[in-house]
C-alpha cells in the first residue's frame, strides 16, 4: 500500500513569495528566518537580564589588591590596551622617514608632471596659435573650460588678465574680407560661419581652369583626370580630418592624466608640510597658533618651490593646514 502511495504522483512544494505591491520591503520571511531571528533575540535578553542579576548581587566592599594598579574615570573601569607609547626621539625618526618618503614620491610626481607638459607644449599648434598668451583661447580650439582650467593650473596656458580683457573690449571687432565671384556665392559665404569659409573657399591652386566660352580640345581626358585629382583632395582630406581627431584623442588623455598628477602631488606637498608642522611643533620652544583653516594657490607655501600664490580658504573636510609661530630665542 505504502508503494502505491509513493507511485502516485503528488503536487509539488511551492513556497509562498512576497507580494507584487510589498516587493519594497524585500524578500518574504519565512519560518527557519524567524527562527534564527527569534533565537538571536531572546539570547540577548538573557544576558541583559544575567547582568542585571549580577549587578544587584555585587558586594560593594569587594576587594583585590589588582584594584590599586587599575584606574577610573566617571566611576567607570579604563583598562589600558597594552600599547607603550614611544619616546619622542624615536617617533621624531619616524617621521623623518614618512617625509623623504613623501618628498621622494613627490620629486618622481614632479618629473613625471613636467614629461607630460613638454607633450602639451609640442602640440601647441592643436591648441591654437594665440592661446599660449591667455587671449582668444575659446574662439580658435575646442577646448572646453575642464581642460582651459586643467592648462591654467599647470601654467602652460597664462590665466587673461584683467588689463588684456578691457583691451579686448576697447579693441575695435576685426573685420574678414572674402572675395567671391558671383553674387550668389558672396551670399552663401555671407551665411556661412567665419571657420567655414576659410574651408570652403579654393584657393588659387587648386581652382581649375577658366572657363573662357569655346571648347578646349581633350575635355574628355582631362575630366577623368579632374576627377582623380578631386579624389586625392578628398582623401587627403579624409587623413587630415583622421590625424586631427587622434591628436584631440591623445590630447584629451594627456590633460586627464596631468591632471590627475597636479591633484595628486598637491595632496603629496600638504601630507610633507603636515609632517614637517608635527615634527617641529614636537621640538623645544613655545608655539603660538595663527590661521586656521587655509590653501596656498600654485605652488607657493615649500622652501623647494618656485613662484607665489595668493592664500584662500578652503573646505576643512579635504586638508587642516595650521600656522604657528614659535618664541624668538636667542642663538648661542
């Protein structure tokens, strides 16, 4: 009886899953989850309620002779971790060698940072002939503000000052004079953009011949040969448009790596000069505290650097800088 019970067939068992408009609350507790739960729980009622009772059977006039070696604060018991604090010659050396560490890494930053701009400044012409002194960088390129922003930092591009602006703006507009042969072709050029038109004008050379009102002998060769010589322009201008975007390609790739550099060696010069304020504050003689919170622009603020910078605040969440001054003493 018991095989036929077996052999016949039986409805599978299927578990219940949480509803459509419930599926925010996540996936459906089942029983061995409450379970789980429950036990998790009730164990630790158990040791609060354990702890309790020890707490109202303490004997207040317990003592140990290991009560005089421990201490406490508030009427709580602090135990000490075990960690011996080191002296301060020793701690001093340490930081020492955190500091060369830190300056070395940033020296090989630095040669790198300098690799990367001598590449920028031989594709100067991508950048456009009159961007290297700060003025009408954003009408002969397509850099975006990111990467002007990015050339700034680095100092291969001059920020425009405030005298070049108010020049610019006294300056009287230039004006672009474009020769054209017939009335429809000034009016096409008239509507096309001043960057087109360079573009789109034939140069002497390359205009053909002209066309005088009788018929030239051998116009059918030297149609075929048009048409080859249109076709090499044509490929050859398919290479330079090629050459343009890979060098915009390669461009785009070195500013993100320098500035990836420029940010790195910037967090590298404050991690040296904190090391450098603990070091010294670690030293004899009394400190004053001046500033607080501040950011030296460029790459003022080390003995090892070139250049000054202005100083400005900054967010307290990326770099805590501090000023101090020290007593004046007297020199044996």
């Amino acid at each position: 009886m018991s095989s036929l019970r077996n052999s016949l067939h039986r409805r599978n068992h299927k578990e219940r899953s949480q509803l459509a408009h419930r599926s925010r609350l996540g996936i459906l507790e089942k029983h061995k989850d409450y379970v789980i739960r429950a036990r998790d729980y009730h164990s630790k009622q158990d040791r609060i309620t354990r702890l309790k009772q020890k707490a109202s059977q303490r004997n207040k006039d317990e003592f140990y002779f290991a009560m005089n070696r421990q201490r406490t604060e508030g009427g709580v018991h602090v135990q000490e971790r075990g960690n011996e604090a080191l002296p301060i010659d020793m701690v001093k050396v340490l930081k020492s060698q955190d500091e060369n560490y830190i300056r070395t890494t940033r020296l090989a930053g630095l040669k790198k940072i300098d690799r990367i701009k001598a590449q920028l400044s031989t594709i100067a012409d991508l950048l456009g002939s009159r961007t290297l002194d700060g003025n009408d960088y954003g009408e002969h390129n397509d850099l975006d503000e990111e990467e002007l922003e990015i050339l700034h930092d680095a100092g291969i591009i001059a920020r425009p000052s405030t005298t070049s602006r108010r020049s610019k703006s006294k300056r009287p507009a230039p004006k672009h004079i474009v020769f054209a042969e017939s009335e429809e072709q000034a009016r096409t050029l008239a509507n096309m953009p001043r960057a087109a038109q360079s573009h789109d004008v034939p140069s002497p050379s390359v205009r053909g011949p002209s066309d005088l009102g009788w018929k030239v002998a051998g116009d059918s060769t030297k149609g075929k040969k048009g048409r080859t010589q249109s076709s090499l322009l044509d490929e050859a201008g398919q290479d330079v448009a090629e050459r343009q975007q890979e060098a915009r390609e390669h461009r785009s790739q070195l500013l993100k790596e320098l500035s990836a550099r420029l940010h790195r060696d910037q967090q590298l010069r404050y991690a040296e000069r904190e090391l450098e304020m603990q070091k010294l504050l670690m030293g004899k003689g009394g400190s004053r505290k001046l500033a607080g919170v501040e950011k030296v622009d460029g790459e003022d603020g080390d003995s090892e650097d070139e250049g000054r910078g202005r100083r400005e605040k900054v967010d307290e969440k990326t770099w805590k800088p501090r000023v101090y001054k020290w007593r004046v003493e007297r020199k044996r």
